[in-house]
C-alpha cells in the first residue's frame, strides 16, 4: 500500500526517465540510495507520509535487504507494474457449511471446501 503510495507520488514529479529520477535520489553520487537519501528527497518533493512510512517503503523496495537501494531494485518497485495476486472466495469447510446450514438457501458441493483433493466438484 505505501509503495502505491510512492510511486503516486513519484509519477507527479516524473519527468519521465528513471534514471534521471534515481539519480535525484542518489545525493552523493555513489550509485545507490540510502533510507536517509531516500527519506529526504521524499520529503523535498512533499512527500506527505511520515519518516516511518517511509522506511516502510524504503525496506519493502531493498530487495537485497542490504539497507541501500541499487538502480534494479528502484526501477522495479517504481517503474515495472506490479502483478497483484488474485484471491480466492473463500470457500467454507464442510463443518462451517453444516453449522450454517439454512434448508432455504442449499449448497452446492462446488461451494464447500472439502479440505482435500476430492473430486466432488467435476
């Protein structure tokens, strides 16, 4: 959630090319951006989440988790679109199907979890 929020961010402020917006972040010119480089370019460019959030977000982005952030790691939390994984409904045990059973409203096998690889449903 806090890297959606960055990268919102980042994309009102992006002149667009990544390695000129990671080189913004990168103050000393050592080709890599610390949580406090990272923190206070944040900050001038009127970040509005606070000092924690942002660490949040600094070590979701550190891949590596070497406590500095490299110019892969930046393009891929804030460049490339992240592929959110599609959630299952959830599915009620047998025993939970049983405990609410309600003989106005059936259920389906298809509806019922049945805890193992059983071929009810086909």
């Amino acid at each position: 959630e806090l890297v959606k929020k960055r990268k919102t961010e980042m994309a009102e402020h992006e002149d667009g090319d990544i390695d000129a917006q990671f080189e913004r972040f990168d103050l000393n010119s050592d080709a890599e951006i610390s949580q406090l480089e990272f923190v206070k370019v944040c900050k001038a460019l009127g970040s509005n989440l606070s000092k924690e959030e942002l660490a949040q977000v600094f070590y979701t982005v550190d891949i590596n988790g070497d406590g500095t952030l490299q110019k892969e790691e930046f393009i891929k939390a804030f460049k490339e679109p992240r592929k959110e994984k599609k959630k299952e409904p959830h599915k009620p045990t047998a025993m939970e199907a049983a405990a609410n059973y309600n003989p106005k409203r059936p259920i389906s096998a298809k509806m019922i979890n049945w805890g193992g690889s059983s071929d009810f449903t086909k």
